[in-house]
C-alpha cells in the first residue's frame, strides 16, 4: 500500500483543502492519504474554531485515510519547529511521500534551495543578526536575510507563507534522514491570509473564520467555499455548543491567569523573553478584549503571531522547562490517532510491527511529557465551556477511542 | 476623643451587627467606632457576598466611623492568625478598646483563659498533636485537647466560634503588649452558623446568605433581618452587577487553574500541604461544581472551611513565600482606609501624626507585599465581570478615594 502524509490545520476544512487532497491522490497514486493535523490550538497561536473532533471527521469525509494530532509542543510554534514535528510522524507512520501546497508550486527548487541555504548559513545568520539588531522581527529579519544572500530566480521566493512551510518540511527531511519523498502542489487561488473573497469557490480559512464570526454562525455567506460537510458539521458544532472558538472567548481566563501571577513566574512561560512579561502585566490592566491587549503591546519586533503564541503558553501555563525536550530532540515521541477510515485501518494494521513510536487511541492509558501539554491545552480549550458539559469534554478527551469512518456507506462509529 | 474597635466581616450587614454597634457605643460610650473589615474574601474562604465597598457603605450608614480592610494576610485566616491581624490595625490606629460579640458575654473568662492556656501550653500543645494523630481536624484537636485540659466552668467554653475569635483577640492583646482593653457583648440570638431563621429580626449571615442566593436577588425573604439601607445596597447591587458572588461563581476558573498547574506549583501554594495537591488534581477533572468538588476531597481531617481557604489560595496563586513575612510578624503593615464618616475623619486627623504606619487611601500610590496579595485577591474576585465592567471595576479599585460618609444629611461621597 502506498501512502502519502499532508499536513494540515483544516481550521475548517474548505474547497481549497479538497483541491489539495484530491490533486495529491493524482499526483502520488497513493492509496492512503495520512493527515497530520494541528488540534486544539494552532501554529499562530489561536484556538481552532471547532474542535479537534468535529475537524477530524471533516477530514475524514473528504479523503484523508487516517488522522494524526500534531503535539502542541510542534504545532504552536514556528515553521521550523512545526514542521519538525510533522516530518518525524510521517516518518514514524512510515509514508512513502508527503505532498505539500504551496506558491511555487515545483518541488526542485525547495531542495535547491535548502542546498543553496545550507551552504551559505554562517553568512545568512551574519545578516539575519543585522536585521534583527535593526528591530525586524524574526520572519521579517529571516526574509530579509535570505534576500541580501541571493535574489537569483532559481531559488524559491520565501516572503511566501506557504513557501517557507513546504522549505522546512523538505529540510526537516533532509536533517532527519528521511526517507520521504517530498513533492508540491501549486495553490491555485486564495493567498493564505486573504481576508476577502476572491474566488468563487476557493477561500482562505482565513476570510472563512472571519464571515463565520461576524455572521455569529450563519453560512450562507460561505457555503460556496465548504463541501456540504463542513457546512453540516459546523451547524452541528454551533447548535450543540453554541459557539465556535475565538481568542476572545479565552481573554476572560487569560487576563485572570496574568493578573494572578508574578513577573518572575512569568518569565517562566515558554516566548516569554526580554523582560515582556512587565509589559503583559501592567498592560493586561487596562485591556478590554484580546485584540485591545494585542495592539497595545505589538511593536516592530514582537509581531502578532508571536505575540498569540507567548499568550497561549500563558494560558496553557506551558513552561520553558517543559519545552525543552522538544528543542532537543526535534522529533515527536508517540502517535495520536484521532480518526481513520476503512482504508487507513488497513494501513495501520500493515505498519503496526515496525512503528517505532506508540500508538495512542485512548489518552487514558498513556503518560508522556509531550502528551502532558496535549493534555493541558485540551483543558484550556474546554475551559470555556459551562458546567457539565466541560466535564463531559474532558471525560470524553480521555476515554474515547478514535473516530472510526466507514468510507464506503459514509457513517462514523464514535 | 473616644474610639473603639469592632473586628467584621459583614456579608453582608443585618441587624444583628446594628445591635452589636449601638451596644458598643453603649456599653463603651466612645466617640468613634472603627471596623477592621475583611475585604474581597472571608475569614471561611468564601467570596464576599458583595464588594467591599458596597459592605463600607452598609457600615458607615449604621453608625461606624472609619472602615479599615484587614488584608487579604489575615482575613483568609484560622482565628488565630486573623486576631493578630486584626488587633494589630486597632493598636496602629489608637484605639482604646475593643468590643467583640461572643457566646460567653463577660470578659473576665476570657483573660482568665488566656492566661490559664499560657500556663499550660505545654500538656495543651501534647493533647493536640495526639487528637491530630487520631485524625481530627485541627479546630476539632484544639477543641478535644482544650476539653482534656479544663472542663471547669470559670473557663471559656471553646467549642462556641464567637468566643474562639475573641479568645485570641485577648491573646493577640496580651502577645502584642497592646494598651486596648477588651470588652465583650453576649450574642443574643442567631447562632453563627444557623441556617434557617429562628429570631423574628436577627438571623446569622449564613442564613440570610442562603436566602439570597436561592431567591435570586429577591429580598422579600430577608427583609426582616436587614436594615432599610442594607436592603437598597443589596439591591442595586445586583441591578447593576446582576449577581452576589459565591463561590460557584468561580469555580470556572478555579477548574481552569488547577488543571493547568502541576503537582510541583500546586505545592508552592499556602495551606497546600501533605501531598494534597495530587488529589486536588485528580478530583477536579470529573467535579461539575465547587461543592460536588469540596464534597469529594473532604476527610475528617480536611474540614470544609480548611479545603475552602487553601482552595481560595490557589484561585488567587498565594503561595506559601509570600504568606512568610505574615507568620514572622503577625501584624499589619499598612492602613487601608476604605470609608469614614465626618467624625471618623476628625479622629484620623487627630491621631494621624502618631499613626506608624501609612494610612493607604488611593492603591495607586503604594507598594507593599502584603498590599500586592490584597491587590491580587481584587483582581481574582473582579474576574468572573464581563468587560469592559471588569476593567472599569479593577481601575476603581486603584483610583478611587475612601468613601467619605456626611451623617448628619446621610449621603455619600465617592
């Protein structure tokens, strides 16, 4: 059986997503196409919008075979980091490829690149220094290094989010000797941070969430952008829940948690560097909303998407110390099962002898430092939620096996 | 001028705590009253019914001159270390007595105990670690040694809460080398912990408590036991905050910061003792309210109101480092005037050059470790406001002057 790794935040799982997902079926033959995907919070530091859950069965009704949680020690952090993770449960899943979005859209130049990088890294880190001494914050500093270094054409053009991504999984690959196969596919429409719709079927999951809470869960606006499962799937998700997620959802608890700790605790908090945390806390005073605490503490260098990543290991009271491990091994050490077709049960029956990794259904039965910081953020995610019903979720988190989907006469067993 | 001190928590005030007022003004004949009040949370680890202000101004309108919160230090307290607190304000201040309320009613049993205990500390200090060791609570081991100690009737019968508080405010008294001289009121009615009401004008504010919170801001029940402006500051309270605090209230947050610390932090907070923290953390996954909460941690040993302070410690992250200078000093450092009549502000003037601590009017202006504990506590309580009311209350706090109370035209200034 062949198989192909996407990673993925799905946040929520849109048209462009299909597009992706069908294309790598073409582009590969595979026959089992393995998700990694972010859970509860994602790489720029939100929350996703509905749960991890409710993502996965999106995912699972379009294609994907077998879903996998990103740990939230790679999938809120930087694209190195991130892709780090990813690359290592790929690698532990045993896929043959992995296939990627992205601007350029060809995959030679991503290894030319990493090459040409690779070679010339003391004199990139010399000008990455230079800019960020000039108050550049670190993607803008990174890209005006890597620009100073060389404007040739053959390389890749890396102001381009999705760009950056695909170069770190192919660098990850390289660094950890991977056996994966590493192709791309061009985006064809909707830039990643498009707030505005372009396309008449393909949106950003950006200008989606944005129509979503601004129409406090109507979807006519955007059902021209989601498969009709999505749609179904989010209408359930707010009926049930009466909510999707948001940062300010989360500002409540966030100025509580600050408000109640000491600088030197803060300090800390994993991000948390250069004495920010006096700013956090004579600013968090005066705050009103997540969006008024941000701009009042955003500056040239400490950008918004680093600002909500320091935040979120404030709210999931996620330590440096705790960190740390991760910074030193650069590769995931279990596996999270969320949900798996027919197809991907297969796949995983073949594989299982030589995962080195484990294999985890029931977070129950499992202890693992990575996993303790799953474990946290799945706490704070459901913080939100009113009595019972938050200790239902958290019950559930523990206990309930993977979702189970039965591609062929299309019903989950949950 | 005359002053005296009355040492309260009224949560909220009845005419219970009228009649203690106008018999110490009896009873003492003073010019002045001063009340040492508990501020945002009580000597039971409970949240105040209402703030601290709205509890000020109940107080000014029945007759006390000068209101004085009792840091966060001391009114979270056992008796002992709360009396300290306490006695310490009225000692700063110059009172020249103090008229408490207790069972027992005559003063000489009270003096006449405090010295019998200071003789006999020793076999005491031996009965207690022994009724300990058989796995009592510590009021339970204090009350069964006293009982092995003394059952003569001259001495104090101790199993009474109002002669325990005034027990150690003559200790206190004695320990501090204070010049106050003790007096005491017998309590005519309405036990402390009496739930339902018996009395056709007093009841304890345990029962009046339980009223309020299961009529929802209906006050028909309980108007009998209020006086008139107790009764409007209750109301326009909950018209304008829709709410009295409890701890139901807060046990969103409280669930939110349990479930992101580990055992190591937990056992950094005061009163978390003895390997508690881990069952604190198991228990609070599957509780669906505080007291399902409370009702499964309690042992013999861990009464309620223990589990309920150590609880509140952890909701406002006080740990056991910043409650050490409290048990070193056992006084106050600080004056924190929080309302005062025409002649309550007469008398400040007046004794003001001899007054060794700063008088704290604005919070602003001030910094002091125990001050930043009160400080915490305000930004605890504030927290379960939606904004921008929670960012308004908590600036309030830090700007606002003391009430000032004009009692000849009985109106308010603030």
């Amino acid at each position: 059986m062949k198989s192909v790794g996407v990673i993925v935040e799905y946040n929520p799982f849109h048209n462009g997503h299909k597009y992706h997902i069908d294309e790598t079926r073409k582009k590969t033959n595979a026959d089992c196409v393995v998700a990694i995907m972010s859970g509860n919070f994602l790489q720029r530091g939100e929350p996703a919008l509905v749960s991890k859950w409710s993502r996965t069965k999106m995912a699972l009704e379009a294609g994907i075979d077998i879903v996998i949680e990103l740990p939230y020690a790679f999938a809120t952090q930087k694209a190195e980091t991130f892709a780090n993770g990813a690359i290592s449960l790929l690698n532990a899943l045993h896929c043959d490829e992995v296939c990627f979005g992205s601007e350029h859209g060809t995959i030679n130049e991503f290894i030319m690149t990493v090459d040409f990088m690779k070679k010339h890294q003391e004199t990139f880190d010399k000008y990455l220094k230079e800019a960020i001494k000039e108050g550049n914050s670190y993607p803008k500093a990174a890209s005006l290094a890597y620009l100073s270094l060389s404007n040739d054409e053959k390389y890749l053009d890396l102001s381009k989010p999705n760009n950056i991504l695909g170069y770190h999984y192919v660098k990850a690959i390289i660094e950890q000797k991977s056996k994966l196969i590493a192709t791309t596919i061009k985006r064809t429409s909707a830039e990643y941070h498009d707030e505005v719709f372009t396309h008449t079927s393909i949106a950003s999951a950006t200008s989606i969430r944005k129509a979503l809470f601004s129409t406090k869960g109507n979807l006519d606006e955007i059902k021209n952008f989601l498969p009709e499962t999505t749609l179904s799937l989010l209408t359930a998700y707010y009926d049930e829940y009466k909510q999707f997620h948001q940062w300010e959802d989360y500002f409540g608890l966030f100025k509580y948690r600050l408000l109640t700790s000491n600088p030197a605790e803060l300090a800390l908090i994993y991000e948390v560097e250069e004495g920010i945390e006096n700013r956090l806390l004579s600013t968090i005073k005066v705050s009103t909303s997540f969006k008024d605490f941000i701009e009042r503490i955003k500056t040239k260098r400490y950008t918004w998407t680093r600002l909500q990543r320091l935040c979120l290991h404030v709210l999931t009271h996620t330590t440096k110390n705790e960190m740390l491990n991760i910074k030193e091994n650069k590769s995931a050490s279990y596996i999270r099962l969320l949900g798996m077709s027919q197809k991907g049960q297969k796949y995983l029956n073949l594989i299982k002898k030589k995962v080195d990794l484990p294999i985890i259904s029931k977070l129950s039965a499992h202890k693992d430092d990575l996993l303790h910081l799953d474990s946290k953020a799945t706490q704070a995610y459901l913080s939100i939620f009113p009595e019972p019903l938050r200790s239902k979720l958290l019950h559930d988190e523990y206990s309930t096996p993977p979702i189970r989907y039965n591609e062929k006469n299309n019903f989950f067993i949950q």
